[in-house]
C-alpha cells in the first residue's frame, strides 16, 4: 500500500526496517502524474518486502529540501531509514523494478 508522507511523519514513516521507497511529486507536474501509476501497479505485483511513500515536495518542503531535491519526479530509495540510491524522472515499471533490485 501507497502511503502518503507530510514534514511531520516523514521521519516516522521511514522509520520502518527494510527498505521504502520515496517518490516526491506535485499534482501540477507532468511526469508525476505518468509516474503515479507506474508506481501503483508496481505496489499491486510487488513480491519483496518494498514500502512506497510519496511526499507530495508542496506539502513537504523541508523534507524535500533536506533531499536536496531540485526537480520531480524523483525516487529515493532507503535502506533502514538511510538514502542509498535516487533516480530522477519517470521511470518505467522495469526501469523501476531495476532500480529497486540492484541495491537489494
């Protein structure tokens, strides 16, 4: 399930053990409405243990600055609640499934 993260639960959302993906987007953005369902069919088939929050950069503008984000979409992946990989731009349901399983 997508869960939907604010500058006041980003840091209790990612607390989690394992690994979550964090997608900041804006309603307004193009490519982050292309992405949202990517993102949501990737949630519905997923087989590993991957959480997915999204962090609307409107709305959390201290964590998206706090991730140097600078353009979005933009994915970070954690691993027990630290960065260890960011793509930027849209990314296909593969290019998304790459992503996450070349640093698990």
């Amino acid at each position: 399930m997508i869960c939907h993260t604010t500058d006041t639960t980003f840091k209790t959302d990612l607390q989690s053990e394992g690994f979550t993906i964090v997608n900041f987007w804006a309603p307004w953005c193009g490519p982050c409405r292309m992405f949202g369902p990517i993102l949501e069919e990737y949630d519905s088939e997923k087989q590993d243990d991957v959480r997915i929050l999204k962090a609307n950069v409107d709305e959390c503008a201290e964590t998206g600055s706090q991730f140097g984000i600078m353009t979005i979409p933009t994915t970070i992946l954690f691993k027990n609640g630290k960065a260890i990989d960011k793509e930027i731009g849209v990314l296909s349901k593969e290019g998304l499934k790459q992503f996450i399983s070349s640093n698990i």
